[in-house]
C-alpha cells in the first residue's frame, strides 16, 4: 500500500560523512517536489549539519544524540509520522521503534529491519552500476516516488546563499580573477591520491594574472598538504584556507567560486551539488567512478584506461597517478568555454 504524503511529517536519517549526506539530499526535494504541504526533517551529524542547514527543502535539521534514550527522545519531541533510515544502522532503527514512530522504512538487506521496519526495500546490491543517488533514492518506493533520473537530481539541489563579501575579504581573494579550488586532502582509498607535484604543476600552467588557486582542507590534512602549501612558486596565485574555514563558510565560498578540483570527497560531491564546476580523480574501475560520480551542472571525471591495481598492495596505484596535469588543464579551460 502506498504510503501519502499530504501533511505527513517524515524524517530522513543520514548519519555518516558529508559526500554520504550531499548525495541523500535529493529525497528531500523529491518529496517537497511531490507534496510541498509535507513536512521534510533530517537527522545528521554536528559535522555535517550545516550543509542540510543550507539545503532549501529541508525543514529542519537535528544532529544525532550521542546517548540512545536521549535520541529517542529526540525522535519521540519531533512527532514523527514517517522514518527514512538511508543509512543501515540498528541504533537508528531501534530508536524508531522505541518513539512510537508508525511508518519506519529501511533496508531489506539488515537482518535487524526485518522487525524493526514497517517497510523493507529491497535496495539495489553492492556491484549494482547505478550512481548511489539513484539508490538512495529507492528508499522512496514505499511513496509510489523511487524512480529519478540522474538529470532530474542534478536540478533538485537548492541552497541557500550568503554573501560572500565578508569572507572573500578574510582570505584576502581576488575579485578580477577566476578562483579553483584544490581540495586535495587524503582520501579513504590512499593508493589512488593524485600527487601534490602534479596539483603545483598544474598551478603553473595557468596566468596568476587570471588564475588563483584555493588550497582547502582540515586542520588535519595540514601536514600532508605542507609540500603543495610551501608553494615555492612566485608565480603562482595561491591561497590558503586549511583549517581555518567552517563547513558553513566553505558552502559560501564555493558558491563564490568558478571550480573545483578533488579526488572522491565529500566537498567535491558539494560543489558539484552547488552548481559550480568540478573535476575529480577516481580509479579506473567503472564499478566505482559510476557509482560514487559527483551530479552536478558540470562535472568531469577523470579516469585512465589503466587497469586499476586497488589498494592491497599498498602503492600509489598508476591508474590515478598517470592522469596528467594537461588533461586537468583542458578540463578547466573547457569550464569557460562552454560558460
């Protein structure tokens, strides 16, 4: 039976990282999209708050309580009628239950829904080719709503700007130059990194009377970053901001940005969500470019036709590594020339 929508109250639940978080958002404008008079809550981490904050067809949004009766309560003081659990977690589908919640959806697959859902859906396996915001997106069936298109996604992001005056000022960026972002922090796969000489390769080749660079990441990401940070180029344009942004800020300052360049992040799968351009680096395995590729107005993936090593052997795989800094160079040209 197909569940309504009208009036109902329904909270997502997508408590892992911020690329996990991004590519859920669509369900939200999927189901404001469908029925605006719904009321649309999503639960998250701190961390990751602010970016659901920004998003336009979430309601509200509330941060996960580290103590579980203290998340029951939560989810009890919001008066749920309908609970998405995206991400597969027994906490999450237990608290559910435990607040009374009437329509609690999950996945088929965790042995633990079977009783503590409503609805299983049967979500699409691990070696699916789809990109996993159309799987995420089967959480809505339950709706009659699980069927999207790639496209359709991409133009169902919206959020919220702010003016950027202020922190374009903090950083000290150029107003009369085109600014990239590098974000090229560690990423969960280690041995598919594109090299920091590479990014300051791929600087150089740029006018700085044109062209200044971005370099973004945690506090943490620091001391990897330190040798593309040195920038021992007087004729490079670049800009710190490691460490010294907010989630908050960083949207601002992608939106006051004409690109992006990353390895499979979650700020790339945010910029391209905000609508600016992106490049980022994946390994050649299709099973994973197809599936964890950024949605956006314009994104590039850049892959080789090398066969992909994995990480067990614990080198920098050549698949990434050979992606040359001429080929990054004519993704970004390509950014203002089809602009």
């Amino acid at each position: 039976m197909t569940i309504k929508l009208n009036h109902q109250r329904i909270l997502i639940a997508k408590t892992t990282h911020l690329g996990d978080v991004v590519i859920t958002l669509p369900l939200a404008a999927r189901l404001k999209q469908q029925s605006p008079d719904c009321t649309v809550m999503f639960l998250t981490q701190a961390r990751t708050a602010a970016v659901v904050g920004r998003c336009l067809a979430v309601d509200s949004v509330h941060t996960e309580p580290e103590d579980f009766d203290d998340l029951v309560a939560l989810l009890a003081s919001l008066q749920v009628d309908v609970f998405i659990q995206v991400n597969t977690s027994k906490r999450l589908a237990k608290a559910a239950k435990a607040a009374g919640i009437a329509v609690r959806i999950g996945s088929l697959f965790r042995l633990y829904n079977w009783w503590l859902c409503t609805h299983c859906v049967a979500i699409s396996r691990e070696y699916s080719q789809l990109n996993k915001r159309l799987l995420d997106m089967q959480y809505l069936r339950p709706f009659g709503l699980g069927e999207a298109s790639l496209e359709q996604i991409s133009t169902s992001y919206q959020f919220a700007s702010q003016d950027p005056a202020s922190l374009i000022q903090r950083l000290g960026l150029a107003m009369h130059k085109r600014r990239i972002i590098l974000h090229p922090s560690l990423i969960t796969s280690k041995s598919h990194q594109w090299p920091l000489a590479a990014y300051q390769t791929l600087m150089a080749s740029f006018d700085s009377d044109k062209y200044q660079w971005i370099i973004t990441g945690t506090a943490a990401d620091r001391a990897y970053l330190a040798p593309l940070l040195a920038n021992n180029n007087a004729n490079v344009d670049c800009v710190d901001t490691v460490g010294q942004l907010t989630l908050d800020e960083l949207v601002t300052l992608m939106m006051a940005s004409d690109g992006l360049i990353a390895g499979s992040t979650g700020p790339l799968h945010l910029a391209a969500a905000l609508g600016i351009p992106v490049a980022g680096f994946y390994q050649s395995n299709p099973a994973v470019y197809r599936r964890w590729a950024p949605v956006g107005r314009s994104v590039t993936l850049l892959h080789s036709d090398i066969a992909c090593l994995g990480d067990k052997h614990g080198k920098a795989c050549p698949c990434v590594q050979t992606i040359s800094p001429e080929r990054v160079q004519q993704a970004i040209i390509s950014w203002f020339a089809e602009r």
